[in-house]
C-alpha cells in the first residue's frame, strides 16, 4: 500500500511521508490500516522491534486529530517521553500542537489542554486523571507503547487501571496498544476490543544464534567462523568481528559492574580501530560526560568513551545516559555494554546484540535465575539499523556443548511468554482503589468491581472472588486509616481525596502522617528524611557488610531525632529495614551538607544516577508530607518544607535562600556566599564585580543570575570580575570544608 492512498489524514501528510522517504506501508503498517487504525478502529500491533510500530500510531494519532479529537501517546520510561514528542513535532507543520509530560505529579494538567498530541508515562497519565484534567475527555485516541509490560509487578498495575479508566471514561475511545512479539496477543487484543495484527515480519534480516567454540552456530543450520584469539573472551572476539565490518555492538550483562568492566576491557579493542578525527569527536564527548558529574564513575565512562566504548545503566545520571546513547546513534562509540533497561524501548539500535549474561540475580529465589525469552527476545530486537545495516545479528555466548543446545531450545527457538496481569496484588490495588474512589469512578463497592471488571486480570482470572477479595482487604486498610469511609456509598475523605491527587501509596501516606503527628522540636531534617525513607515509595539502599553495626552506633546517638517508634533489634526484618531507611536518610543529610557527588558515590556505593534518582525521590515524598502536615494542620509544616528545599537544592539552611534563585543552584550559591552575597536581596543588589568573580568570570551567567533575581542592571559590559571573590584553592563548591561538618558521628566509614 502505497502513503499517498491513506486517507482520513491532515492535508498534506501523506506526501510529507513520502518526502521522508516513506513511499510502501511495511507489511504490517498496510495490515494495520486494512484493520481501520486510520478510520478509529482499536488496535493490537504485536510486530518485531523496528517494523514499523510508531508510524501505525502517528496514523492512528493524527487521524484522530483531523476528526476533531486528542491524541494521548504513553510510554513506559520518562526518556522515551521526550524522544518521541520530538519524533511527533515534525507534524506541527500540519497545525498539529504537540506537549510532553513527564514532571511533577499534580502540575501540567491545564497546560496540556491546548495540544493536539500529548506524550506522558503511563504513571503521569494516571495523575492527570486523579487531578481531574478536563482534556482527557476530549481524546479520540490513546496509544501505550511497549504495552507488554502490564506483565511486570511494579509498573503494570498502573498502565492496566490508566487504560481501563480512560476506556472507562470516554467513550468509542480508539486504543493502539503496540508491542514487540507476545505470546498471547489475542488476550489483549481481547481485553481492549480491538483488531489485532501479530506478524513477525521486519524490514531487515534478523539472524539469531549463539557463539560457541570458534564459530558462530546460527538459527537456519549453518555455521560461520569466528575465531576468538588466545587470552580474548567471546564477546571481545565478536566486538572486532564486528568492527571490521563497520558494525557497532551492543552487549548485554546483569549488573552495573559487569557494564562498566566489560566497557573497560573492551574500549581496547575499539581503541584499535578508531581514526584520529573520531578520537578528537569522542574526546569532546568525555569532557561534556566529566562535567555531568565529579564522580568516578563519571570519570570511568568519561574514560571508556574517548577510547569508543561506554556503559549504560540506571547508575548513571540521565545526561550521561543520553550523551551515551546520542554517541552510539552517531556512530562515534562503537560498543556499549548495558543492563536490559536499555532493551525498553530506547532508540539505540546496532548491527550485532550479544546477550552476554542470560542469567540474572533474583532475590526472592535467592540465587541467579535465566532471564524470560520475552526479555532476551526484546534485546535480540536491537539488532539491525532500517536503512543502515544489511542485516542485524543477535547472539547469546557459551563455552559448553550443551550449553549451545540449551540456549538454542531456551532462547532461539521458544516463543515469548504470555503477558499477565500483575492486578490482583494489594500493594499494587491500594493506590488504584483509593484513586477509582477518590475520582468518583466508583461510588459503592458493586460499582468499584464494576469497573476493575474491566481490567486485564478480570480478562484473564480463573479464580472466582479473589480480586473481590484482595479489593475488601484493600478498602479495610483505606478506612482504617482515614482515607475512605464505608457507609451505604463509599467515598473518600479529605485527606483521601489529598493522597490520590498526591500520587503517593497510601501506605507511604499512613507512615508520613504518623510519624508527622510524632514529630516534635527535637526532630531534624535527618528525622524526616528518615520517615520518607521509610515509605514503600522509596527505595532504600543496601545494608552492606559492617552498616549494620554502623547505623545501630547512629541510630542510637541520633534516635531523639527521628520521629516514630524503633523498631526491636529482635525484630530482624523491622529493624534492618529501619536501619536501611536510616543510611538512605544520611545520604540525602551528606548531600544537604554539600558533600561532593563523588565522596557521597563513593561511601554508600552509588553512581551519580542514584544520587539524583534519591533526592528528587526524596524532594516528592517531603512534598507530599509537606501538604499533609497542613491538611492536618500541624505544627511541623515548617519544618518540612526546609527539609524538603534544602534536599532539592542540596545546600545547608544557609544558602536557602540564595540557592533558590533560577540559574544559581548549588555550587554557584556556596561561591556568592563565599564572597558576601548571602541571599536574595544582597544579590539583587550585589556588585557586578564581586558576582562575575564568584562565578569565575562567566559573564552570561552572571548576567542571566543577576536577571533572575532582579538586579537593575544585570549587563556585564566592561566589568572587570574581583579576583578576591574567588580565592584561590577553592574547590568547585566548598565541599571538602562543608563535608569535613556535621559529619563527625559517621566518618569516612565506606
């Protein structure tokens, strides 16, 4: 089917696809338009990874749009979020108006009321519901990229309760659910009255197999040599195979430290083949990677990325992230090893995927466990650039004879598993029901298995009554806490209705609110970081060997501080939960005493992605507690809202104020008040001087600084920057002097 026959579209936009260089509708796209995806037909498009999957929802998309209504596109990570919203913004040439929403929970709902098509994770779009967003009445369809993932037990509930909602609430909503290859298909299909096209057609060869010996043993029978040479594992071997191909690869692990230590030993091998120019591009790269953060591990990447290689894992802070993947789509680095986040759904294909690790750690079997085929099966998806590679090559790695038939019968030759509903879970339901009830979606109890009627675990379940069930048990604890009552209608509460609208769990909103009404003068910020530490919503860190004896020594030195009551240290699982609660608290409390990001990484452990992954984590949560304690009206309110600024902006109390003007921040705060400038209206009327000094004479910082906090004349025309506003031996922020305080009952003790 050839772009300029589609109809049903804004004017102009099949001959703008044909000017991309979309003539013919990939077999699956043509299948999916015969189903009516242009003409408001639901959809299941189950299709391998790069078939064509996201041009099947710009026509579902933009059809919607040219018969008047909105379209919504969910996406499983924020960093798919923005990637996609600027995939769709080459349609705004067509009147179209694009918004993206990834941020704070209860912000953005209006704002997005005047764009056409709206990009926002699935959690996002399960807060704008709760927050009463009236838009969402006006859509006319919703897409949910990656929409397998309902099958997994932290995120799925929410995708599967938005999706039920949404259908719930509008009606004739036209629902596009894409997916790679599932094993039940039909089910969802099913479950959200839709057309499906399930095929295994893509637009280039995807051969399969695994390494073992000296050769490549690959799915249609034959074999092809790749010798590995004396003292280069299989995985290096097939790096430069690949490289004097002109292909780059990607290589698949099970940990953070497998990454980076399979990215150092095969930045040699790239090493090898780079030119003198893309040593110089790459170069540019560490140095943009070294500014992100001061951590090692920043530097670790930094260093495995001007030699061509690079590691990528949730360890690393977004911009590294993105820095890596923007290189490897240039072609600039040329491997990268990754944990399996990489494989949902970020643009990063290659010629070769090697599945190095096909085994992972699971701690509720308590020991390594083989990763689902539909897991290995999306990283075999990798493999293969449209319009760049000839073919794509996915490879898993064994030493053993048969250990290359097991993979082959586990991983080359087995359909994925099917998707299931991860529903019926009381953890997962407490939020939902809250939320249905809160929304007025449900209004009795009859009403609320009503509409969980329409959920995929009700598609799927042969157990009679137990989502009943596990729903009575759930609204048990919701008025037992205060947050519905159960008379002949159920309703929620004010500080029900306050819990939804927060998107915490409510369980995380029980524990605030009673260690909030504990909370007295004794109470520090360390206390209340520790009572959102605490919370399901927040994951804390490891007890290592020794923290254990460590944090009991803190625990009971600082326990005055920390609002609740300790648990027993005959209590195993209570107290060391506590106690890991207590190192994730005197984490955020070293990075509220501005101790650099590298000392922080290196005493618990951490990577800069962790770090900031915490604090804004944290900076929510106190938020959240934050509005409770007013709803509540109780006298910590204060107190919290310093605490929760003081995470967020990772200054002392002092800087407060300085550190909350826009382009200041941290660092630039400690230097200002190093030189005098102390707070808002001393910099608003500081000499430009001392401020270009302090800002080590960047002039449109300066400038820019002194706009946002309101100087009369923030120009730096012919200002000369005072050398004695920046003394000489500084550190970057003051962090070793900052860190050697209020520290003392700790010590370097990692």
């Amino acid at each position: 089917m050839r772009v300029t026959d589609l109809t049903g579209l804004p004017a102009g936009v099949p001959e703008h696809l044909e000017e991309e260089g979309i003539e013919e509708l990939y077999p699956p796209q043509a299948e999916a338009v015969e189903r009516g995806v242009t003409e408001g037909e639901s959809l299941v498009a189950s299709v391998p990874t790069a078939s064509g999957k996201t041009l099947i929802a710009e026509l579902a998309m933009l059809a919607a749009v040219e018969r008047g209504g909105k379209a919504l596109y969910i996406v499983p990570l924020r960093a798919l979020a923005g990637e996609k919203a600027s995939e769709f913004e080459r349609f705004e040439r067509f009147g179209l108006s694009v918004g993206v929403s990834t941020g704070n929970y209860e912000s953005d709902g209006e704002r997005l009321a005047n764009n056409d098509v709206i990009v926002a994770t699935s959690e996002k779009v399960d807060s704008l519901v709760r927050n009463g967003a009236g838009w969402v009445d006006e859509l006319g369809c919703v897409v949910a990229d990656e929409v397998h993932l309902v099958d997994d037990a932290h995120r799925g509930p929410t995708l599967e309760v938005t999706l039920a909602k949404l259908r719930a609430r509008v009606s004739d909503l036209q629902t596009v659910a894409l997916s790679a290859t599932v094993g039940n298909a039909d089910e969802l299909a099913a479950w959200l009255d839709a057309e499906l096209v399930d095929s295994d057609w893509r637009p280039i060869e995807l051969r399969t197999g695994v390494h073992y010996g000296q050769a490549l043993h690959l799915d249609d029978g034959t074999t092809r040599e790749l010798p590995v040479e004396r003292g280069e594992s299989q995985t290096a071997a097939i790096v430069r195979d690949t490289l004097r191909d002109d292909g780059s690869t990607l290589v698949f692990v099970n940990s953070r430290r497998n990454a980076e230590g399979a990215a150092k030993r095969l930045a040699s091998v790239v090493a090898a083949e780079l030119s003198t120019a893309e040593r110089a591009d790459l170069a540019e790269i560490a140095d943009e990677i070294r500014a992100v953060s001061d951590t090692e591990t920043s530097e670790t990447l930094a260093n495995a990325v001007e030699r061509g290689a690079a590691f990528h894992h949730a360890g690393l802070a977004r911009e590294h992230r993105e820095l890596v993947e923007e290189a490897f789509r240039d072609r600039l680095v040329r491997t990268v090893c990754a944990t399996p986040t990489l494989a949902a759904g970020v643009n990063t294909p290659a010629r070769r995927v090697v599945v190095r690790d096909w085994q992972r750690y699971d701690g509720d079997a308590g020991g390594m466990q083989p990763l689902d085929v539909l897991e290995v099966h999306q990283m075999f998806g990798r493999a293969g650039r449209p319009g760049l590679d000839p073919y794509g090559e996915a490879v898993l790695v064994t030493d053993d004879h048969d250990g290359l038939e097991g993979l082959f019968e586990r991983y080359i030759y087995a359909d994925p598993e099917p998707v299931r509903s991860k529903l019926a879970a009381e953890p997962a339901l407490r939020t939902h029901v809250l939320a249905t009830v809160a929304t007025g979606f449900a209004t009795t109890r009859d009403e609320l298995l009503d509409f969980l009627d329409g959920t995929l675990y009700a598609e799927q379940t042969d157990e009679a009554g137990r989502l009943a069930s596990v729903t009575d048990d759930v609204l048990a604890y919701l008025d037992a806490n205060g947050f519905v009552d159960r008379g002949e209608d159920l309703r929620a509460t004010e500080t029900g209705h306050l819990v939804s609208r927060l998107y915490v769990d409510p369980m995380s909103a029980a524990e605030m609110i009673h260690g909030l009404r504990e909370a007295d003068e004794e109470t520090t910020p360390l206390g209340f970081y520790h009572l959102v530490s605490r919370t399901p919503d927040m994951y804390e860190l490891y007890l290592r060997s020794g923290d254990r004896e460590t944090y009991t020594d803190v625990l009971y030195e600082r326990e005055a501080e920390i609002p609740g009551s300790t648990p027993s240290e005959f209590e195993d699982g209570a107290f060391e939960d506590w106690l890991a609660a207590l190192k994730t608290a005197t984490l955020m409390e070293d990075w509220t005493e501005e101790l650099d990001e590298e000392r922080i990484a290196e005493r618990y452990g951490v990577g800069p992605g962790d770090i900031r992954g915490k604090t804004e984590t944290a900076e929510w949560l106190l938020g959240a507690a934050e509005r409770l304690a007013g709803e509540l009206d109780l006298d910590c309110v204060r107190a919290v809202r310093d605490a929760r600024k003081r995470v967020d902006y990772g200054v002392r109390e002092e800087l407060l104020d300085l550190a909350g003007v826009r382009g200041v921040g941290r660092k630039r705060a400690r230097r200002l008040y190093r030189a005098g400038v102390e707070d808002r209206s001393e910099l608003r009327n500081a000499d430009k001087a001392i401020v270009l000094g302090a800002l080590r004479g960047r002039r449109k910082t300066a400038e820019s600084v002194l706009a946002a906090a309101g100087h009369p004349n923030p120009e730096m025309d012919d200002v000369r920057a005072d050398p004695d506003a920046a003394p000489e031996g500084a550190t970057e922020a003051g962090e070793s002097e900052a860190g050697e305080r209020g520290q003392a009952s700790l010590g370097d003790f990692e």
